[in-house]
C-alpha cells in the first residue's frame, strides 16, 4: 500500500510520510494470512538459506505483538505449520525490541543447553490492530516476517557476540494498544504519543549499542553494517550521527517495508543478506527500541 493509496483512507499525504518518517510504501498482509502464516514464509527461506530442515531445529521463538489468537502461541502454530513434533516452542513479546530479545534469549538458551540450534522469527500483522481513522498511527506500520536460524558452533567467534537488554515499564502509557484479555476483552489499537517515542528513541538506542560495543572490545570502526529498527528514517539517522556510524554502513528498508514492529530488523537483515551485502565474517550490530518502553542490541558475527 503507498502513500497515496493511505491518502485515500485518512487526511494524509505522501510528502508529510515521506518527510516525517522516510516511509513511502507498507505491506498489508492478505484477508485471512495470519501472523504464523507469515512466520512460516519467513521461516521456510530461512531454513532454506542454512541449508537445513525443520529436522535440524531445537528451538523456535516467535517475536510478535499480534499473535493468531491470544494462546497457544503463535510459536505453537509455527511448529505444527512446519511439521515438528520436537524441540520447544513459545513467543516473546517485546513489542518493536521483540526480535532483538528473541535473539538475545535464543542465544542464551543453545549456550545454556537447550539444543543446538534455534529458529527465530519476528512476524507481525500490525496492520489488525491499527485505528485506520487515526493518521497518527496508520500510516507508520506494515506487515511481515523475517527469520534467522541460529547455530551453536564449534567456533566461539561466530554468532552472537553480545547483547544489551533493558526495559522501563514506566513508559508504557506513551505506546501500548487500548485493549487485552483481561482489560477489556478485546484486542484493542494501537495508541501512540510520537514525539514522547521520538524523544527517548535516539538516546535509548545509543546507550545499549554503546553497552554492546564495550562488552566486546569492538568500536564502530569495526562495524560492517547497522541493522537498526525501521521506524523512522529520523531516528535511524540521528542514532547513526550520535554513534558516529557512516550512512553507507547502515541498511534502511522503513521506506518499503514501514514499521514491521518485531520484523523489521529481520526483515533488512534478509535484504542485506539477500543482495550480498552482509558476507560471511562480517561484524553485524542490530538494534531496536519499542513498546514497554524496551530497547536492546545485538552484535552478530555473520
Ligand atoms: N498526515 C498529515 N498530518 C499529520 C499526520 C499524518 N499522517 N499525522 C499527524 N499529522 C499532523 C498533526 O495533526 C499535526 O498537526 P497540527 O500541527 O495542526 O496539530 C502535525 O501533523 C504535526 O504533528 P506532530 O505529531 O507534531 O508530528 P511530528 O513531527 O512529531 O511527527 C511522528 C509525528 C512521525 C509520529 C513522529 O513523532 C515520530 O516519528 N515519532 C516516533 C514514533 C515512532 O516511530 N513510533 C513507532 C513505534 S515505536 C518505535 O518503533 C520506535
């Protein structure tokens, strides 16, 4: 859906999108595609791409906001779409950050034990949970998945190198849906003070990708490429001037894709994995900031 097409819905215009957020098209998924349907798009070209089957799996997270139903988790739907009868399954919930934490409690699992490799998907149907009459919100989101297979190897310099995880629940009420089960029985939309988001975003991120670098010994000089959450081309940029990360080094796919939510990172990752940019070795730094407030990084060895 374009710009223009979203100007037919709400009073909006393809130059106030584009200008306030970089965003000039969003996906919306199919009457009837569900979130584990896309997970399970996701997650087929993710295996394919790690020349593995659901046979190799141990472990599959599902990130999301906007599960198929409010249980079992969509995790559960996932594995049962794909064939698999073992290994563990569940969904996490970090809002935009979901994907990182994904990551970051993946990571932690195949370290402590679990099994040897993981399926981690960020899907969203965000477009369900949208007040299509508010022009604050509706025109910042779309819909999709991405997903990574994650492997426990031999050699400790590849995979997840760090991360940094934080929270501040005191923040909720600038970014959350007007509904649940146990509130109001219903799912609710999604409700949002931007320039609150705005504000916190920028300094959020920096601080845990700052976190990420120390823990590791590494600097931006190191860095290939910068995954960031695709909101806002605005706060992307102004992470990447605070960070002192060159725009050639940072993969931007908010204008195609919008706020995908838990898939966005997911989602540019497979962009950049896909045209050949991110290659084997290179030193891969995600990011995102949400709903919660939470926030996080990762630093990957591709
Ligand atoms: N089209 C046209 N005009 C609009 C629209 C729209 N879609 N939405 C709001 N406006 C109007 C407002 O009504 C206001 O009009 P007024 O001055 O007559 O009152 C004017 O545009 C300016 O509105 P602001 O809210 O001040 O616009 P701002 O420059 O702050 O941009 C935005 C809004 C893009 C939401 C910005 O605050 C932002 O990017 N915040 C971050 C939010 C975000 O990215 N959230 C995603 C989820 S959280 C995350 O993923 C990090």
């Amino acid at each position: 859906m374009t710009n223009d097409e979203m100007s037919k819905l709400v009073d909006t215009s393809d130059e106030w999108i584009q200008q306030r957020t970089g965003i000039k098209q969003r996906h919306i998924a199919a009457e009837g595609e569900l979130t584990s349907d896309l997970a399970v798009a996701a997650a087929k070209r993710a295996l394919e791409a790690a020349e593995l089957t659901i046979d190799g799996i141990d472990l599959v997270i599902v990130a999301t906001t906007t599960p198929d139903m409010t249980f079992p988790a969509t995790a559960a739907v996932v594995q049962q779409k794909l064939g698999m009868h073992h290994g563990a399954a569940f969904d996490l919930q970090a809002v935009c950050s979901g994907f990182v934490y994904a990551v970051a409690t993946a990571d932690s699992q195949l370290k402590n034990g679990l099994g040897k490799r993981a399926l981690v998907i960020g899907a969203e149907t965000s477009s369900r949970i949208l007040d299509w009459t508010d022009r604050t919100t509706c025109v910042l989101f779309g819909d999709g998945a991405g997903a990574m297979v994650l492997e426990l190897g031999e050699d400790g310099d590849r995979g997840v190198l760090a991360s940094s995880l934080r929270s501040d629940g005191h923040h909720w009420s600038k970014l959350y849906t007007d509904g649940g089960p146990s509130s109001t029985m219903s799912i609710g939309h999604i409700r949002m003070e931007g320039k609150e988001v705005f504000k916190h975003a920028v300094g959020n991120i920096t601080d845990v990708v700052r976190d990420v670098f120390d823990k590791t010994g590494t600097t931006v000089d190191d860095l290939d490429w910068f995954i960031p959450h695709q909101a806002n081309k605005r706060i992307i940029d102004g992470a990447g001037v605070k960070l002192g990360i060159p725009p050639e080094k940072v993969v931007l796919t908010v204008d195609h894709h919008a706020n995908t939510s838990a898939a966005s990172v997911p989602l540019a990752l497979s962009v950049a994995a896909e045209d050949g940019r991110i290659k084997k070795g290179d030193l891969v730094m995600l990011e995102a900031m949400g709903g919660g407030f939470t926030w996080g990084a990762s630093l990957i060895r591709w």
